[in-house]
C-alpha cells in the first residue's frame, strides 16, 4: 500500500470502492489497529473541530477512539445470548465482582432498541436470522461508542427486504452523527445510500467523488485506470477453435446462491472465472465438485450426464480441484511432501509394503517435474514456500490423471516468480489435452492466461466471451452488474 488515504465526515455515508487487491481491507485493518502503517497519519477529530494525530498498535486502541467494523464474516458466539455477544470481554461487574447480569441484559436491550430491535436479549445468537446478527453487530458498535463504523459488504447475505431496513437504520444512524465507511461492489447500493466515494487501485488512492456527481461508468474506469491489458496467451486463438466440448453444465443452482448456471468447457482449454466479493465463483466450483449440494441442475461429461454427489465421485470422474484455501483444505502442512501427493491415490496404494515405494517414487517424479524447491519427499510440506506449497497440492491432483482441473485462486499469497512457474506449468498442461477452470480474482492474471473468460456477479453468469480483445474496464462492468 502506498500513498493510501481516506477522509470520512461527520454523519456521512462514504463508499470506498475498488477492484479485488485494491487494499481496501488492508487500508481498514489499519484503520482497526491490527496493522500498523509504516508511514503517514491517521487523525480524528475529538468533536470541536480540531483534528488529533492517533496511533494504533493493537484493536483494542481503536475501539477506545471510537472505530469499529462489522465483517462480513460476523465476529459473533452462536451459543451465547446477545447480550453475552454485544458485551463480551467487557461484561459488567457487580460489588462481588461477579458479572451483574441484570445490568448486561438492560444495557443491551437499551442499545438494541436504538436500532429499533425489540428482542429477548437472553435469546441464544445461534437462533437468530442474519440481518438479526447484523444488527446485534451494529448494536455491539454503540455499546463501544463508535462514531466511526465500518461495514464490509454488508448486504452480502441479506434478502432485499432485510437490505431495505438496513439502510432505514444506516440513515437514522447518519441523522444521529455517525459516520459509515460502506464497502460494497453492488453500484445500485452505492447510489442510493452512500454520500462521497473513495476509490482506490493497487494500494494507492486515487480519487473521491461526490455520488450525486459521478456515474457507474466513470466509478469502472477509475477502478481500472487508464492501464488496459489485453490477452496475451500465445494458443489462445489455437484453443478458441477448438470447439471438443468435454464438459457442461447446465442451468445449476444452489440453495444459497447460484442461479441457472450454464456454461461449457473445451479440451485443452483455460476458462477463466471472474467475479467480485460474493459472485459465487467458489460456490460454482465447490458444487461441481460434489462438496455442496445442487439444488437443480446438470453436469455433463464428454456427452454423459453424471451425478456428482461428493469429491470421490468427482474424483472418479477425472475431476480435481485445488482449492482456494492451501492450507486449510489443499494439504495437511505437518505431513510430509510425499504423504499429502498421495492423499488423492491412497485407495489404490495397496498393499501397505508397496505403498511406501510408490509415494517415494512419485512424488520425486513429481519434484521434479514441477521444479519444487524442497530437500526431498520427506521434508514437512508446512517447510516449503507458499509456492512451492501450491505445486504440491496441483501434483496431488495430478496424480489421479485428471481431465478437468479446477484451480481457485492458484497464485494467490505467492510470488511473481512462483505466479509464472504456475502458468507454465498450466499452458504444459492444456496444450497435452487437460482441460482448466481457472478462478482468479485478478483481472490481469484473467487476461494474460484465459483462453475464454467468464464473469459471475450475484450467483449468475453475466458475461461469456473468447478472450480476444477484451479489457479489464469491460471485464469489470460485467462483474459489477453495471453492463447486462
């Protein structure tokens, strides 16, 4: 992040938009004092007028200053009460010092009614609906005293009525003197409640506009700037011909999210998926799978329906995937290399005398193959670079020869030189006849390595088209509903 800034007014609602890896949330983790800036200034008014330098080297700092932010994720414990959750760590304490409950439960129903909540504030937060966690957050904030609030996509998984009300609250919230950073991709959202808008691009600001003064044509292009990257895959034009259909989905949704999702997937082709924060990519990627369920729907197979029920099913079919979260759901870090190349192919690596030989000799295959900077298949996988990291689980999948890879944000947390070994290695693959779905939230990397890209906003697919001449303002359009 560089040159980053941000200027909020009292009782104002200020929007602060920008493409993924803008350094929206790293702007506001500085903000909230889990990061410290290296340089620069944050001042705060104090009421008079006057503006303070403040420093911020842990959270709590910034709760006592009056700023706060409501996730996405909500910071909420399901199995205690509400007025467990809006005062937790700092429950009242009564002359045995022991919690005075009574208190707790009147100082929260007193900051629930606030935001027009009539609830049982003993109710379990486990039992509530989302925009009810939403608005025990918001009552969390007033508690703390905010002035400040910031709130991260929060329409994300509200209904429209839900939304409605929300923004009743946000502007009673507005008349009352807070102000609102919003941080949201829906450009409907941004116009109907926001005051200015901030826009921010590759770490640095660059520019704020008042909302009755701009459109969403001009919020895109300030989003993208004026650099324009084309595609620049060499077969891409080789590939487009191409028209061997090997895999299809057709009118797919989801309980939760997706909506009569249809597309098609060439041999020897790179799909890119691109969408904003909530498009559903992942949850697209997670039903073809089989991980979670499909509420209607067809996958098709080089021209045979299948019923994909969960990831052995999937796996049986050719399919792997190498998911978005490495370290969490692609490898068991404490496991060696060779035990996490294997997890795919254990039901085949029978007997137990054999099996040692052939992790040893595959995953050395694979070593290298990819070119993994290790000391050998023994080393502890959480040893490795992020990198190198990656290469391991794409060489577990590999291992099961598949015909269609899917790969959720396969550079992500590593560095350009490890970002270019994973294209290479992707162009080898496709131009020996797999087949890649590549989801990536850089519109760069979208560009330079996709052979035909589609874009996703709210669950649909808004945009299919041969990567041939495409830009990243006309790419975002699509990904933000702007363009139909």
């Amino acid at each position: 992040m560089d040159n980053a800034q941000l200027e909020i007014n009292e009782g104002e609602v200020h929007a602060l938009m920008g493409a993924n890896g803008a350094g929206k949330s790293t702007l506001m983790k500085i903000l909230t004092g889990i990061y410290q800036k290296d340089e620069g200034a944050i001042l705060l008014g104090n009421g008079d007028g006057e503006l303070k330098g403040i420093e911020f080297q842990f959270p709590l700092q910034a709760l006592e200053k009056g700023i706060s932010m409501i996730y996405q994720e909500f910071n909420l414990v399901d199995n205690l009460s509400i007025a467990e959750n809006i005062f937790l760590g700092r429950e009242p304490i009564n002359s045995l010092k022991h919690i005075d409950w009574k208190k707790m439960f009147q100082e929260s129903k007193k900051y629930l009614e606030k935001i027009g909540m009539e609830i049982d504030t003993k109710l379990k937060v486990g039992k509530l609906s989302t925009a009810q966690k939403q608005s025990v957050e918001i009552a969390k904030c007033l508690s703390l005293n905010s002035r400040i609030i910031i709130m991260d996509e929060p329409t994300a998984s509200l209904t429209d009525y839900e939304i409605k009300n929300l923004f009743n609250l946000i502007k009673d919230l507005k008349k009352k003197g807070y102000s609102i950073i919003y941080i949201s991709h829906r450009m409907e959202e941004i116009f109907s409640i926001t005051d200015r808008i901030t826009v921010m691009k590759d770490g640095c600001y660059v520019n704020t506009l008042k909302t009755s003064d701009t459109t969403e044509n001009e919020l895109v292009r300030l989003m993208v700037g004026k650099e324009v990257i084309t595609q620049t895959r060499d077969n891409a034009s080789k590939v487009n011909k191409n028209k061997e259909t090997i895999f299809s989905v057709k009118n797919v949704s989801s309980k939760s999210l997706l909506q009569n999702i249809n597309f098609n997937l060439n041999k020897g082709e790179i799909l890119g998926f691109f969408g904003l924060v909530g498009a559903g990519r992942t949850e697209l990627a997670r039903v073809i799978f089989g991980i979670d369920k499909m509420e209607y729907g067809e996958v098709w197979i080089e021209g045979e329906m299948v019923n994909i029920k969960n990831p052995y099913e999937a796996t049986r079919h050719h399919i792997g995937l190498v998911p978005e979260d490495r370290k969490d759901l692609g490898l068991i870090l404490n496991l060696p290399i060779k035990n996490n190349m294997s997890l795919t192919k254990l039901r085949y690596l029978n007997p137990f005398i054999l099996r040692k030989q052939l992790e040893n000799r595959m995953s050395t295959q694979y070593i290298n193959d990819l070119s993994i900077a290790t000391s050998g298949p023994n080393q502890i996988t959480a040893e490795l670079s992020g990198g190198n990291q990656q290469k391991v689980v794409i060489a577990k999948w590999l291992s099961v020869s598949p015909k269609i890879l899917i790969l959720d944000e396969p550079t992500r947390g590593i560095d350009i030189g490890a970002k270019n070994e994973i294209y290479k290695l992707m162009g080898k693959l496709v131009d020996e006849g797999m087949s890649i779905i590549m989801i990536s939230s850089e519109l760069p990397e979208i560009l330079n390595v996709s052979d035909r890209v589609i874009v996703m906003h709210e669950g649909k697919i808004t945009f299919d088209h041969k990567n041939i001449g495409l830009d990243q303002e006309t790419i975002l359009q699509y990904a933000m509903g702007v363009r139909k």
